[in-house]
C-alpha cells in the first residue's frame, strides 16, 4: 500500500486570534448586559448615579467591568441600613452579577461561538 500525501494548512494562529476578538466581544456584550440589569436596581433620587454606570472591557488582559462614576456609589451599593424606593436596593450592582452569572457566561460563549464559525 503506497501511503498518501496531503497538505495541511496550519491556521491555528488565526483561530486563536479569531477567538480572543470574539471573547472580548461578549466580555463587552455581558457587561453591557449586567449594566442595563443593575441600572433596574440603582436607588434614583435625581439619577445621577444610574446615569453615570458603564462597561468596559480592558482586550489585552480579557477582563470586563461595569462601574458606577459618583463620590457615593460605592457607599450607595454598601449601606444595607437605607431605605430606597420599592424595587431598588443596596448591592444594586452585586445583585444582578450573581443573579445573572449564568446568562453573562452564555452571552461570552456565544460570541466565542460566533467567531470561530
């Protein structure tokens, strides 16, 4: 039996390439994702604080974050002890993190899926 020859294409840099363009596109769509969650959760006296939330992903490092912008955020999302209109809360941001964990990762896997097709 005479073996056969063939050639192969080697394209796994591309691949890989292809996949981490498109982990960081659902890294930005989950965040989005949780911003537009916990913004329904914000405690609104005039909606400074809700307006000031964004997501963000940093490409090189692969990481997202989605973050609220005032002097007071951080003492809002902490301070279990105030009272808040019927449907917000404290750990506005926390909540919805959790809540939605599994949602945010099939929001990644999809994009990743997206891109290698």
């Amino acid at each position: 039996m005479t073996p056969r020859r063939g050639r192969i294409t080697w394209t796994g840099d591309a691949v890989l390439r292809a996949e981490r363009a498109g982990a960081a596109r659902g890294l930005l769509a989950a965040a989005e994702y949780v911003l537009q969650r916990s913004r329904e959760l914000v405690p609104i006296e005039e909606g400074t604080l809700e307006r000031s939330g964004v997501a963000s992903v940093d490409e090189e490092q692969l990481t997202a974050a989605v973050s609220y912008d005032t002097p007071y955020a951080a003492k809002v999302h902490e301070d279990m002890t105030a009272r808040h209109d019927a449907g917000r809360s404290a750990k506005y941001l926390e909540q919805p993190l959790v809540t939605e964990a599994g949602t945010v990762e099939q929001i990644i896997a999809a994009a990743v899926r997206r891109a290698l097709r």
